[in-house]
C-alpha cells in the first residue's frame, strides 16, 4: 500500500547555512537495529566487544570508475557491479566494478533537482534476489520522496528500470537540507534520513517529516515497533541526516550537519531527540541525546557513513577527507581519525564492499567543489 503523508509548503529560511557546515518500542526491548543511550548500555556487553586499535589505516587499492556526473547515492549489487544515482541529472547508472564501464539504466521520472534536492539515496530490497527492486529517494517539483523500481538486469532486449511506484512521499523539500540517505537495516525495514528543509523548526515538530531518521516497513508504512504510535518517525531533533550505518552488534549509527559550529556522529536510540535547533553539538541539556564524535564544520561536512573493521567511516564534503571512528559499543574509543585529506576533493557517499573494504565516491561534480580531470569517481579502498 503507498503510505501519503501530507506535507505543507515550507519557505526556506533566510541565511540558514547550506550542507558544507555552512520512548521506546513496545515490548522494552530495543527495536532491532537500533542502539542503546550510554546510560542504558551494558558495561559488560561493552568490556566483551572487542575494541579497534586507536590508529588504522586507510588505503586506496584503485579507481574503479570516472567520469560521474554529480554522483550521490550508490548501491551495490549481488554480482560486485554498482549502481550510482546522478542527483543532477535524475539517471542511474550500472558500473562494472572491474572494468568501470558505464551502463546508463535510465532517467527516474519525476525528479526535480535544484539545489542540494535532485536523485539522491539508492538502497536495494532485502528480497532483492527475488523481486529485483531498487529503492530511490528523490525530491521532486513538492515533496521528497521514495519509490521502488523494478530492475529487469541483462535482458535481451537490454537492461531497463520500470516505472517508479510511489512507496512513500510528503516528506518537506527545500533548495538545501533535503536529507536523502535511505538504507534497510538487519531488519529488513527501510530508514530514511531527511533534513528540515531550511525551516529549523520542523526538527523538533514529532507529527513533520523533516529533520528526523524515519522507520518503514519496504511498502512505506510506518514500522511495527516505532516508538510513537502510527508514525514513521524513528529520532527527531535533527538538523540534515545524509550517513545511516549499523555496527556489528545491528546497533544504528547517523552523520548530522552542523550549520557553523559542530558536524555530529549519533548513535541512534528510537525515539530520541538529537536536539537541533535547540542544541548543536554535545549539550548539557538532558533532553537531548548527546553526538559520540563532533567536529568543526570545517574538518567535516558529513555525507555518507559505512561500518567496517570495528569502526565508523565517514565521508566529508567541506574536509574533503575520510573520518574513522573506532567504536566500543555506542562510544568512540579513541579520537577520529582522517585520512586522504585533499587528495581526492569533496567526498560524499562510503558504502561497505564487504570485509575490509570500502566504496568511496566523491562530489566534486556537484557546484561546491573543484573538478579535475576525471571527476567525479569511485575509489576502492582497504581499511584497517
């Protein structure tokens, strides 16, 4: 059944920085794939994981593919091969992970892109070796929203995405903060990230869609388990959620934008506040659950984040650099650390490619960086 959420016409706030810094579930128990507060964490769960070095590494093995136009989301397929989301133009592409040859699958119908708004997160259903659907959030000329589409992959008469169906909409738009992440979790329900559109006050409105992480079930209607009644709305207090990874424990983790003082990595407890406007960065205010790393704006900018190794990677727009953040529990346990600072321009979307490895790709197409030749790109890298 397609969920429809009316959303009201939000006016952008003047001066608001763009995104380069510029209870719980019934039952007691935590929702799965979500985390517990530091006050509710088990300190002997914590003391049994086992801890990442305080240094790692990060090595880029090769360049897998070139030539992206305003590259965001990207998916991985069963077979190895990507798929990539063009924001800009409103296309999906299929890249050879070997080869890096480009397939072009289509234009998603309906995306209006302006702004940080355009063809944004791509996530693959859990059941996708049976129906073949992929799942896209987008903006569009009212709203922001998610559709699946189904993937006919390698027909005779040539690859091809179907029409789009309408999962879930309603979701407020601006020209910046329109979140886009979307990622189904160990539950096998669908997470989105949004952002409140420029109009801060929407992030802590529990009955708006914007700045909050949502929880739906793959047809888009508000998750079993959620922790306000019959809403998709998962943590609020948000200010623009692009970065949604789980941990090895199918604990949830979320990359936040700061406007001018603090970018933020969350862990995610249902139905919390993570405290925007009202807070921005680590508060003594005890309404609000506090960020397990911030950065300056400058350092950081966040986009997408990924789990391996024991640790949260972290890709930054505005510091053009790679974070780890080795976890013990829902805790850092040592200070972040970056790498590839300035070598390869904005970054923007980290995905796991399984063990060790990771997808990098970065976002020097999109009007706020400084293309070189072959932009934009996917990276491998071997992480430690």
């Amino acid at each position: 059944m397609t969920a429809v959420l009316a959303a009201t016409t939000l006016l952008l706030t003047a001066g608001c920085s763009s995104d380069d810094g510029g209870a719980g579930p019934a039952g007691g128990g935590p929702t799965p794939g979500s985390t517990t507060s530091k006050s509710a964490s088990s300190p002997t769960q914590q003391a049994a994981e086992e801890t990442p070095p305080a240094q790692g590494t990060a090595k880029v093995l090769r360049t897998v593919a070139t030539g992206l136009d305003t590259p965001w989301g990207l998916a991985p397929l069963p077979d190895g091969d990507l798929l990539v989301s063009s924001r800009d133009k409103g296309t999906i592409i299929r890249v050879d992970a070997e080869t890096g040859k480009k397939t072009e699958l289509g234009e998603v119908p309906g995306v209006s892109p302006a702004g940080e708004g355009g063809l944004l997160g791509l996530a693959l259903s859990p059941d996708y070796a049976s129906d073949h659907m992929v799942y896209a959030y987008f903006t569009s000329a009212s709203d922001n929203r998610i559709v699946r589409m189904l993937y006919e992959e390698k027909k005779p008469s040539g690859e091809q995405l179907g029409a789009p169906d309408t999962v879930f909409k309603g979701i407020p738009k601006g020209f910046i903060h329109n979140g886009g992440r979307i990622a189904f979790g160990p539950d096998k329900m669908l997470y989105a990230g949004t952002g409140e559109s420029g109009n801060t006050g929407l992030a802590q409105d529990k009955k708006s869609l914007g700045g909050k992480i949502l929880r739906l079930t793959p047809e888009g209607e508000p998750a079993p388990g959620n922790p306000f009644p019959d809403s998709p709305v998962y943590s609020y207090g948000h200010r623009n959620v692009q970065g949604l990874a789980w941990d090895a424990e199918q604990r949830l983790f979320a990359s936040e934008f700061g406007q001018d003082t603090w970018d933020e990595l969350n862990a995610i407890k249902p139905g919390d506040n993570y405290g925007w406007p009202e807070a921005e960065g680590k508060s003594d205010d005890s309404r609000f659950h506090n960020p397990i790393a911030q950065w300056a704006t400058d350092d950081a900018s966040p986009s997408g984040i990924a789990y391996a190794e024991g640790s949260i990677w972290m890709a930054g727009l505005k510091g053009q650099r790679l974070w780890r953040i080795p976890l013990k529990g829902t805790e850092a346990s040592a200070d972040p650390q970056s790498f590839l600072k300035g070598e390869y321009g904005r970054l923007r979307t980290v995905v796991s490619a399984g063990g060790d490895k990771l997808w990098l790709v970065t976002s020097n197409t999109d009007g706020r960086g400084n293309p070189k030749d072959g932009d934009d790109r996917i990276l491998e890298l071997q992480v430690s």
